[in-house]
C-alpha cells in the first residue's frame, strides 16, 4: 500500500509515493503525473486574473489534474479580502463544474470560508490544507463538512497531538507542503498519535483518498 501525500510543492519522484504536488497557472510543470492548479490568495494579479481562470479551466479537464487550488483566504495578505472572495469563488464554481476536490488554504479567514462553501452550495470535497488550529476550530470545520489535513505544524506543534485525534478517521489527510522531511515521517508521527501502526494509517488515508478523489484503488 503506497503513501498518499495530498499536498506538496515538491515531486520526490518516489514511486511508493502519490503526490498531489501544487502548480499555478503561469509556472506550469506538464512532466507532473498528478497535480493541483489554483490561484493562491498571495498571488492574485488582478489584471491577469481572466487568463489565469482560463488556464485553470483548461487544466482542470484533464485526468492527472486531481484538485482545484491551492485557493483560499489569507487575512495577512495585502490583497483585499474582497477580491480574494472573488477570485476564490470563480474557482470553487470551476470546481463544481468539473467535479474537482479543492485544497484550501485559509489564514485566520475559517467563518468566512463555511460562508462561502454555504453560499454557493459546494458539494465537491473541500481539504483545508496545513491545519493547526484547536479543537474548537477543528470540529466546526468538520461539522461543515471540510476534511483537514495535517503537516508540518504536525511536526512542530506537540499541543496539535490533541487536536489531531480528536478528527474522526474518514476526515483527514497528511502533507508535506514545502517542508524538506518526508511523507513517511509524518505518517510515522501521526500513526503514533492515533495508537495505531503505520500500514494502518496508510490504509486510512488511502479508504479517504479514495473516497475524495475517486482515483485510485489500492
């Protein structure tokens, strides 16, 4: 049973690894065996923001393209959170059309993102990348029907162990994002939270992707 790494910026080229690894409409990898594209709230430019969408669109239509994003809010950024809702909402209409899971980034905007799943009624699965929130954050996002996916605050934060059990089995996902460990490292840390050895973990992770994408049976 391989490992599933549903966010990453880097292709490790491991074959006991399927990596969903992040790409944006003006830096496009074609090499890539499987991919998300999105226009991250960082880097919205507004006058080239219809032909991103339209390369986005393109993509998105193409079998190893597995997710729309990353996508989302950042309260930190400089854009305006008003445009960020716009640009994020074409997206998620993109990804209703073409049936595509959707990973999330999301700072300090977690409201304003249930609003938004809500207002336009998203039934494709939404993954909040990179969590490290509490518990409270956690099984509100839950409760609406996100899955959360654990990284590198995973590595770094001993008080996310909580938070990190108390997600039920069928709503999470692990990540390397930009960090330098390996996928196996955080499966290792994870099984180890959960009392659980890593071929199991593996085994979970695998049913959830299965279960999001639709993808690959294992």
């Amino acid at each position: 049973m391989i490992f599933f790494n549903i966010h990453t910026h880097n292709n490790s080229h491991q074959t006991e690894v399927l990596e969903i690894v992040n790409q944006y409409p003006q830096e496009f990898d074609s090499s890539l065996s499987n991919y998300s594209i999105g226009i991250h709230p960082w880097y919205i430019v507004e006058d080239r923001i219809d032909n991103d969408l339209q390369i986005i669109e393109n993509k998105l239509q193409e079998d190893n393209c597995l997710a729309t994003g990353e996508c989302g809010f950042d309260k930190r950024a400089e854009t305006s959170m008003d445009l960020q809702q716009m640009v994020l909402e074409k997206q998620l209409i993109l990804a209703e059309k073409y049936q595509k899971p959707v990973i999330l980034h999301c700072v300090a905007a977690f409201q304003e993102l249930i609003t938004v799943k809500k207002k336009l009624n998203i039934s494709v699965p939404m993954i909040i990348h990179g969590f490290s929130k509490n518990i409270e954050v956690a099984n509100q996002l839950v409760q609406n029907g996100f899955y959360l996916s654990f990284g590198k605050y995973l590595l770094l934060n001993k008080e996310l162990e909580l938070v990190f059990n108390s997600i039920p089995n069928d709503r999470f996902f692990l990540e390397t994002d930009t960090i330098e460990q390996d996928i196996k490292e955080v499966y290792e840390l994870a099984a180890k939270y959960k009392n659980i050895e890593v071929e199991e973990m593996k085994a979970i992770i695998g049913f959830n992707f299965n279960t999001v994408f639709n993808r690959i049976n294992n």
